[in-house]
C-alpha cells in the first residue's frame, strides 16, 4: 500500500492527468539565475530571446524564457500588487510579454512562498491570490516558487506549513482559465540532512501541486571555482528520485551551465546527457548570445532532445556502478531502450556493458545508434563495447531490438539505500546472505525485480532475495513462497508479502526486515526504472 500521505490510485490519475494536460513533457528554455542572479533587466531578456531565435534553440524546442529572482520593487502597493522594478524593465513586463511572445516565446516568472524571496523582495505569503491574478494578467504562464523565509505556522511543523502554502498555491492556480505550470522549490529546503524523513514526505505530495520537483540544491552559479562538482552533487540526488516522475511530473535537478569556463566541453555535453537521459528541464542559465557553436551543436542535438521529450517521460536509473562508471538505462516509447555512461574518472577509459544489465535478452540483436554522432554501430548481442570516453564524458546510445519479441524489458539494476547510498549486495562473506556496501561492484549488485513480485540477482537467477523472518536477508532457490515476493511503494519502502516487513539497511552492512517505519533513513531504496509501484 502507499504511504498515509499520498492520494488514492484514482486521484493520483486525476491529478496526473491534468499536470499532463498542463505540461505534457519537460519544459526547455532559458532562466538567468545561475549566470547572472540579480543582474537582470530588460535588455539581457531581450537579447537573449533574439540570440535564441537566430542560434537555432528556439526551433530545437526552448521555448521558455523564465525571470528569476529580484525583478520587483522592495514593496508593494497600497492594495498589494506587486510592480516590476521600473529601472530593469522601463517598458514593463506585459511588454516583455508580448515581445516574447511574438518572437514565439512564453514568460515565466519567480516568486517566494515565504515572507521575502531569498533576495530580500517581498513574498507571496498572504498575497497567493493577488499575484496569481497579476502573473496571468501580465501574460505569465510559468511560476517558480521558491522557499526562502517561510515562517512555521503556530501548532505546524515544518512540513506541514509547506504543504499548506504550496497546496494553497496549487487551489488559486489550478482554477485559473489557463493554469500556469507550477516549479516547486519546496524540497530543496528539506535535503542533504541528517535524516531525510521530511524531504521524502515533501516529495510525496509535490506532484498532488504541480508539475515540477526543484529537488535540492541549486547548481553552480557563475565564477563557482568547481562546478563539475556541483553538478554531480545534483546528479546523485536525482538518482534517488526516480519512482516520483511520471509523464506531467518531472524532477528538476537545475540549470543547464553551458557556457562555464571552469567546464571542460566534455563535462559541459555530460550534463547536457545526463539531464536529458533524467526527462528533466532542460533550462539554460548562461549567456545566450555568446555560446560557441560546440556548445550550440550539443544543446541543440535532436537525438538527446527526443529522449528528453520522450512520452513515457521515464527517468533513467542506474544499471550499474563502480568507481569508474554509471551506467543508465531507460524505455523509450517507441519500443528502444536507452544506455547512458558516465566516465566519473580524471582519465579516459573503455567497458564493456552486458546487455543484460539494462534488461534486455542477451540472445537477441539490436541496432545501436550513437546520439552524439548520429551514427548507426551495427547490431549487438550479448555485451556491448565502447571504447575512449574521456574523462568525465558521457556516451549515449540507443538500442533497437531486431524484433518485436526482443522488445520485452525486465527492471535491472541496482538497488540502493537513498540515504547511505550503499547497494544491496549478494555473495556476502557469510555465503547466502545479502549485505549493503559501496555501489562498486557490478557483478554482485545488479537485481531483476520480476512482474511475479521476486527480485533475484543477474548472476544467479536461479535465487531469490528471500526474508526468513528471524535473521538476515538471503538469496535461496527460487519456490515463489511469499517470503521471496516483494512490493515496492512510491514511499521507497520495499516490502516482503510473506513477513509484511520492510528492507532494511542495519549497521556493518547487515541487511534485515523489521517493521515497516514512515520513509525513515534505513528502509528507503531506488530501484531500478520499471519496478512495478503498488
């Protein structure tokens, strides 16, 4: 069953149904925030909408141009409205709508739930209604709303205040005529904490609000001394997230930094990759009119926005890791998978990946094209090589089955504890039992999570991950008893049918069941893309 906090089955349809109607895949376009942050005005929206217009990025699908914080006045007037600050924008921002829009793009726009933004300018706490009516009066259809100063309501948690004012947020704009695409910033305010309880509760009901999860912390702004860093620390708190997105809810890692010259070109076309490989936002935070054409080749590269816009809208997961490599995979629409590889090391490296990991038959053929080239590889079966991905680089490719029966897809890949982010792991010291370590050795760590409910790993699929009820957790034959049938909740929570327990990651790498918590530390697990949600 899913967590007390979460909607009943035909609900949560509903209100999946109508985030789609509202934003049908992820949005693609241009906010300033981690490039220019306060240093905003009129010019630098219009210069960038022309630069898009001309560089080829409108026509490739970014068609969002999304102000963020300190455009307003430092008060309100006298009846509440909020007015943009006459300096930065001398024509106004219903103007820059229209200009905008003429040129076929949408504006968007940055408010605060709390009292002030996080710049210090006034919020929208008490005034939901008065700047919901004045963002669709000036033509805005897109608002993201920050968490900065949001004071706990007498006798609330923390929590709970949140839910009150972003479920509020969600009433005002779903009863607009033309409801705006809501960004919730509200679990950034909850993660990378000792115990992630509230972030996993935050992310329960985010997409009961909207459409977008910004799920933690903001990525590298301009002069950042190591932003390769602070991608990948957004990175590896998206592959915790996984079981959230669905088409019309998106996880939102944060801006695309394409033009940083602490970046190599080869980390630059890895976010780029990995935020497309994800179905995330792919939002622009750089100087527009100055990208060089290596970075306009990758931001434009049809292929890799295809997998973005992707209907099923999948979030990758990973297949596999070790201290050098993740492997990513996912299901596209048509019938492909895709196979995303990140070379997390400072040199450049090879691999080979068995087709199994990703799911897929190891008896059957299929066609394999590169999505940075374009280039067809030939057929492949049983493993796939690939050669020379540099230091930090991402390869992408995707795999065509020769056949219809070889479409068939079993949910591979690891199994991983989202706060410790250690691994389930079979081949123990102790013989059959599974244990929790760092996620570096892909031969004991992959799982099959079957349609009849068993997980068994790739290397001995013949066992079963098994929960006795009174000791540890083993693999053993396979007899389809329930103690070797398992659930998996939008909570995280994986429970075994037999015992009625859920997984958990003990201390020295001991793994038990015990009695199933709400989202505590040790019993929330990301599997792999595909596992079936009860």
């Amino acid at each position: 069953m899913r967590s007390q906090t979460l909607l009943t089955a035909a609900a949560a349809i509903a209100v999946a149904k109508a985030s789609k109607e509202v934003l049908a895949t992820p949005p693609m376009g241009f906010n300033n925030w981690a490039r220019f942050m306060c240093n905003l005005n009129e010019t630098l929206f219009t210069q960038t909408a022309d630069a898009m217009a001309s560089s080829g990025l409108l026509a490739a699908g970014y068609d969002r141009i999304n102000l963020d914080d300190c455009w307003m006045q430092m008060s309100r007037t006298d009846n509440g409205t909020l007015l943009w600050d006459t300096e930065k924008f001398p024509q106004g921002l219903p103007w820059l709508g229209r200009y905008l829009k003429e040129k076929g793009f949408h504006l968007g726009i940055y408010q605060d739930a709390g009292t002030q933004t996080c710049g210090g300018y006034p919020g929208s706490l008490g005034f939901e209604q008065i700047d919901a009516d004045t963002f669709t009066n000036w033509g805005i259809d897109y608002l993201k709303l920050d968490g900065c100063n949001v004071p706990t309501a007498p006798g609330r948690t923390d929590v709970e205040t949140y839910k009150d004012i972003y479920s509020h947020w969600h009433e005002i704009l779903s009863k607009q005529a033309n409801p705006l695409i809501f960004s919730e910033s509200a679990p950034a305010y909850f993660c990378g904490t000792d115990n992630l309880t509230d972030w996993y509760t935050v992310m329960d009901w985010l997409a009961d609000n909207g459409e977008l999860a910004r799920h933690s912390y903001d990525v590298a702004t301009w002069g950042d001394a190591n932003p390769w860093s602070s991608i990948m620390s957004n990175y590896d708190q998206q592959i915790r997230l996984a079981r959230y997105q669905s088409p019309g809810f998106f996880n939102d890692p944060d801006f695309l930094v394409s033009d940083y010259p602490e970046l190599t070109i080869d980390e630059k076309r890895s976010q780029f990759a990995l935020w497309a490989s994800f179905s995330a936002p792919l939002i622009i935070s750089a100087h527009i009119p100055d990208l060089g054409k290596d970075e306009l080749a990758f931001l434009t590269n049809k292929d890799l926005i295809d997998v973005d816009q992707d209907a099923l809208s999948q979030q990758a997961t990973l297949a596999s890791r070790d201290s050098t490599w993740d492997v990513l995979t996912k299901s596209l629409g048509s019938g492909d998978r895709l196979l995303t590889v990140l070379n997390r090391s400072p040199a450049a490296a090879s691999t080979s990946i068995p087709l199994a990991q990703l799911g897929l038959s190891s008896t059957c053929n299929f066609a394999v094209k590169d999505l940075w080239t374009g280039d067809a590889t030939g057929l492949v079966s049983g493993e796939f090589k690939i050669k020379n991905v540099p230091s930090h680089g991402t390869v992408v490719y995707r795999l065509t089955p020769s056949k219809n029966s070889c479409k068939t897809v079993i949910p591979t890949g690891l199994i991983m504890n989202t706060f410790s982010m250690t691994c389930l792991t079979a081949g123990a010291a102790k013989g059959s039992e599974v244990s929790s370590a760092s996620c570096n050795f892909p031969s004991s760590q992959v799982w099959q999570v079957k349609s009849d409910g068993s997980i068994r790993n790739l290397a001995e699929q013949s066992k079963c991950l098994t929960d006795s009820g009174n000791g540890p957790i083993t693999i053993a034959p396979c007899k389809g008893n329930p103690n070797q049938n398992w659930s998996y909740a939008l909570s995280g929570d994986l429970t075994n049918e037999g015992t009625g327990k859920c997984l958990t990651e003990g201390g020295n790498g001991q793994i038990t069941t015990e009695t199933c918590k709400f989202e505590t530390n040790s019993q929330v697990y990301a599997l792999p893309i595909g596992a079936k949600l009860q």
